[in-house]
C-alpha cells in the first residue's frame, strides 16, 4: 500500500483554517475500510456522524504513553453518556479492564475546525482527508494545548499521536462512547450483545474505519478483510487505530522501530523446541453455519491431521479455530496447511520456525576478563502481552411452535327427497267421477353433497437457530527474585562482590477462565544480563514447577565447581552498581496469541571477590 507522506493542505483546509499559515506536520499511517450498515431500532441505532477519535501522545522511543487520552467530536455529548472512561488500546493490550464510568463523568473536546467523517455509515470515508485535519498544523496545535505539551517538542520527532475512532451510540436503550476495542471487549463480556443488535457499526465500520499501513507501537498493519464484520480478537490486536509520526517513516518491514536497549525479540511464528503451542486462523463466513450444517477446519502438521468440528458461526461473521500441538525437539520450520469444507480461511499455509535457546549460553567468566569503560545499560523495552481474549460461537435451536391450517372438503352425498302427488287426469268414462282421485306419489328430491370443510393442518415448529458467542480470556503475571548465591560467604542480603554467582527465582501466573484446550501454562524463561547489553547470549531457565503458577530457576552452571543454579557476574562490574538481571517470560499459548511477560531483578555489587582473597602480609 502507498505509504502517505503528507506535504501540504488541500485548498479547502487552507480556507477553514483559523491560522494565516498552514503547513502539514505530520504523516498519518492509516487505511480505511467497510461496507454498509444494516437497519436499526429504537433500542439499538447509531446516527450516522455521531462519532470521533481518542487522541493520545505516545514517546517514540519507549512507546509509552505522553498523556493521558483525549476525546475530539464535532458533536457535544452528554456527560451522562455511559463509557470506559478514556483508556487508550496500548493501556487495553498491556491489561487494562473495561470500567463502566456513570454518573456525568464523560467530557470530549469540540473542534472549532470540525473533523471530517471518521466512521461512514456506507463503509466509504475519505481516509486522505482523516490524514490531512491529523497531520495538519492546526490539529497538532489543538492536541498539544489539550495535552499541555509545547507544540514544538510534541512534534520534534519524539513523540507519535496514536488516532482510535469512536462511535457515540445507542444499545438495548442506553447511550454509550466505545473506541472499536472497547467494543470488541464489550461484546466478549456481554456473551455478543453487540453482534447480535448492532454488528455493521461495533464490529465492520467501526473498526475498519481506521487501521495500520504499516506495523508500529507493537500494533501489526492489518492485511486481511476490509468490508466484512470482524472478530472481536482481530479487532483487539489490530484494528480501530491509526499513527501520526513526525519524524522519517518507519521502514515497511519495521515492526515498530525496533526494541531499545537490546532484548531477545521473536514473532509469533516462531515456537520453541519441545514446547505446547497454539495455532490459530480465522474463519469466515457469508451463510448461516448451524449444527445441521457446519464447517470443519482440518490442520495438517507433521504428517498428522488435527480436525477441529461442528464450528458453527452467523452469517457475514467469524470466529477464531485453533489447534494445540508439541513442537519438535529439533530445530527446523515446519509448513502447516489449513483446509476447510465451509467458509473462508484467513490463511490457509502457515510456516513455523522452530527455534532452540539453549545455545547461546554466555562463555566461561574468566579472572582475567575486563571489560574497560563500562556504563550500565538500559533495561530492554521489549513489548508484552500481558491479556488475551477470545471468544467461540455456539448454536442452539429456539423452537416456535405454529399450527399451520390445511382446510380440505370432506364430501358427503345425500338425497334429499321432496315427495309430491302427481293426480290421474278425471274423465267422462270414470265410474265414480274420480272420486277419490286417481294418481301416485312421485320423489322429485335430488342428491345433496352435505360434507364439511375440515381443517387437516399440523403443529409447525417455525423456530430459528439462535446464536451466542462465549468470551474466554487469559491473562499472564510475573515475578522475580535474584539474591547472591547461597555459598557467597561475604553476602549481606542483596550485597555482593562482583565475581561471585547469583541465584533466581521467577514465577509466572496465568489466569483464565478457559478449559486446558484453549491455552497452555507458562513453559519458557530467559535471563539476559547487562554485562553482554542484554543482548547475544541468554540463559534458558528451568521450571522447577508448572501449571498455572509456574516458577523457573537457573538451570545447573556448568563452568561452576559445584554444579550450582547461578550466573556469575562479571568480577570487573564497577562498585556500587545494580546488577540487574532481565528475564522474559514466554510460551503461554491462546488461541489468541503468545501470552509474555517481562520481569527484572537486581543485586548490588561492592568490591570483588578478590577482596575475599586479600590477605595482608604486614
């Protein structure tokens, strides 16, 4: 895709603007997509231009967030509007949780210049007009006095504006503020409320209105489909979210400008030897996938057929379908393929590295090393994922039973006799002058069909198949202890001298409210140390404990004389320095993605062993 640079205003925006001189800052990295909204209700609607965008400030080199999240909407909004308060998607992705906030505490910023349509109610915004009011001077200067920042360090280059859409709407009769990831968080809780009322704006419009060109901020650029409804982990991970840089662009195959300060960084493609994974796709469909009639997803791995069954999913919907397997002991990559018999895949081949740790371990520390003019690095930034959430489609029949009318006639044929005296005709010849008369009684009744209309109808069950979506989520913790070695004879709590081994101690919590199936427990730790940058070599950690509360230790140090759980430090590390050894934790597997987390320790090194050496000789 085009990567857009932005140079100069339209002539339009040269004519709105309040400023007598206009001048592009910025350069906006977003894309757009949609399609066309349904019809809605008095419970349930959304009044096309009703919407907005989260602005928050983002420090380039950390990727942290500068300022707290700020609301923009050409329309004022009522303080009693229901909302999350104002949380950004990086605050969501590294754990936080929706908070209902009531009471008149809803507060957005109203544009003198008003915005241009951010969510389109046909799936067609101008995505190149969004860039220009973002990257324009005069939408700079708005954001930096709402953020209380100088407008010239806000747009020196260390900074980036991280632009979410938010639609104000209403649903089941309340007023609500979501962003897209809201939204898709809200639908999880709620068991698919919002799909089920109101899917064309919470999960197509809504968040496709914008998303990444390019991957940045640890967000990935969205490649799959742009005019279809979205899965609410698609929407989490990737969309409803756009960046402002004001500085040289990152480079296409730059997943966010790198890690500083060194790090072990690996993609979720790459798995771990001998390790419990998950692999997952999406699938989409544009019919109804019922009981009576649903899609199977077939993964073929290493000559072994996984088939996961009975997927059932609403018409223009889509759902997550995952498989759990054990990476070889070895490493090599493996191709997975993907078949379905309904519906679409989001991919259907799959290449997977598989990658050994253990052999970058640091070489022997020798009493000769040094290591002449030393600083103390920084800690590595390596992003996280702290939460994961998903969800799965169920399907049950809602039975309506109707008598549905058949009237046929049941025909039933009668005579009907009407009996009538025909008399003999009198004449001059007859002895009693008719007397009497002469003549019979004749039948002139006739046949009659006297059958009924009867009703031969039957009991119909006119039900329908009706839909629930299942959120799950899992979300991962850490901790770390590192102390001196149990046999450092001069050790005083978190004191030692330099030379002498340390000992760790890291635990790793998952929580979730999904079966084993769905996820894997912590399985993978490594340590990187400041005497190396925190880069090129790694100790693989032990687990010492698994399930739910793993704890991991330094595996035996086969340069250590008794074969002890540590790492030695370097003995030319300089007095008084936090010895601080960083650890990241890996291999908790979900259907959506690698659940990781970073933890760090520190000892304080005075002196060196050799001043356990000295002896003096006076």
């Amino acid at each position: 895709m085009k990567r857009f640079i932005s140079l100069f205003l339209t002539l339009v925006l040269l004519l709105c603007l309040p400023t007598t001189t206009a001048r592009a800052t910025g350069n906006g990295n977003m894309n757009t997509g949609g399609g066309g909204m349904g019809q809605g209700t008095s419970q349930n609607k959304w009044i096309p231009g009703n919407d907005g965008v989260r602005i928050t400030v983002i420090d380039t080199e950390s990727g942290a967030a500068a300022s707290i999240p700020m609301d923009f909407s050409n329309q004022a909004q009522t303080g009693s509007i229901l909302h999350f308060g104002k949380v950004s998607k990086l605050q969501y992705r590294n754990g936080a949780s929706l908070q209902l906030q009531t009471g008149g505490s809803y507060g957005c910023i109203q544009p003198a210049n008003p915005m241009p349509t951010i969510v389109s109610s046909t799936g067609r915004n101008n995505i190149e007009s969004i860039k220009r009011y973002f990257c324009s001077e005069y939408a700079c200067m708005m954001v930096a006095e709402a953020a209380g920042m100088d407008y010239d360090t806000m747009i020196s280059g260390r900074y980036k504006l991280m632009v979410e859409p938010i639609a104000y709407f209403t649903h089941n009769g309340q007023y609500y503020c979501m962003t897209a990831t809201e939204a898709a968080f809200y639908d999880q809780l709620s068991g698919g409320a919002l799909r089920t009322t109101m899917p064309s704006l919470t999960h197509k419009n809504l968040p496709l209105s914008i998303f990444l060109e390019h991957s940045d901020l640890g967000i990935g650029a969205w490649a799959g489909n742009t005019t279809g409804t979205q899965s609410n982990t698609d929407i989490i991970n990737s969309l409803g979210v756009g960046i402002i840089w004001f500085n040289d662009p990152p480079a296409p195959d730059d997943p966010g400008g790198g890690s500083p300060g060194g790090g072990i960084a690996l993609p979720d493609s790459d798995y771990r030897v001998d390790t419990d994974v998950i692999t997952a796709i999406t699938l989409y469909t544009d019919m109804d996938l019922t009981p009576d009639n649903p899609a199977t997803v077939t993964f073929h791995i290493l000559g072994t057929a996984y088939q996961v069954n009975n997927i059932v999913i609403p018409k223009d919907d889509c759902q997550l379908v995952w498989v759990k397997w054990h990476t070889p002991a070895t490493p090599q990559n493996v191709n997975i393929t993907v078949t379905v018999n309904r519906g679409t895949l989001s991919r259907d081949t799959i290449t997977a590295r598989i990658v050994d740790l253990s052999e970058r371990i640091p070489p022997d520390p020798l009493a000769t090393d040094t290591y002449p003019g030393y600083t103390v690095p920084p800690l590595p930034s390596n992003p996280e994922k702290l939460s994961a959430n998903w969800g799965v489609w169920s399907c049950r029949w809602v039975p309506n039973w109707q008598w549905h009318a058949d009237w046929k006639w049941h025909e039933n044929m009668q005579w009907h006799s009407n009996m009538q005296w025909h008399a003999t005709e009198c004449t001059e010849a007859c002895p009693r002058r008719c007397e009497g008369g002469h003549g019979e009684w004749r039948d002139e009744g006739e046949w009659q069909d006297d059958g009924q209309w009867v009703d031969e109808g039957e009991w119909e069950d006119d039900g329908e198949w009706e839909y629930s979506y299942t959120g799950y989520y899992a979300s991962l913790s850490g901790t770390m202890a590192l102390l001196p070695d149990d046999i450092v004879p001069t050790a005083n709590g978190k004191d030692m001298k330099s030379g002498y081994g340390v000992k760790t101690e890291v635990r790793a919590s998952l929580s979730t409210n999904a079966t084993s199936g769905h996820c894997t427990t912590p399985q993978t730790a490594l340590a990187t140390f400041p005497e190396f940058q925190y880069k090129t070599y790694l100790r693989l950690l032990q687990r010492v404990s698994g399930g739910h509360n793993a704890k991991f230790t330094f595996r035996p140090n086969e340069f250590s004389t008794y074969r002890r759980n540590v790492h030695f430090t370097p003995v030319w590390m300089p007095d008084n320095t936090n010895y601080t050894v960083y650890t990241q934790v890996w291999d908790t597997w979900t259907p959506d993605g690698m659940l990781s987390v970073n933890v760090s320790d520190h000892t304080t090194i005075h002196q060196s062993v050799f001043d356990d050496w000295y002896t003096n000789r006076e």
